[in-house]
C-alpha cells in the first residue's frame, strides 16, 4: 500500500495579489508625484 503525501500549495512569497497591487499604486503615485515636481522646478528657472 502507497500512501500519497498531499500536495499543498506552497507561495513562494508570502504576499498576495492585493497587497501587490497597494505596492503598484503606492509606487506610480510617488513617481508621478515626484516628476510633477521635477517638472514643476524646471518651469521655475
């Protein structure tokens, strides 16, 4: 008699999808804040 072991899922990072894509979001916002003022202090010279 075989016993099988049960296969389970195992995450390879311990995060999921919608906390990947808070961390997205978060990133563009402060990218695209970031080159407004970039942006912003050029016009000023």
């Amino acid at each position: 008699m075989t016993k099988t072991r049960p296969t389970t899922k195992r995450r390879r990072f311990g995060f999921s999808l919608r906390t990947l894509l808070a961390v997205i979001v978060l990133l563009g916002l402060g990218c695209g804040w970031f080159g407004w003022k970039m942006r912003e202090a050029e016009r000023q010279d």
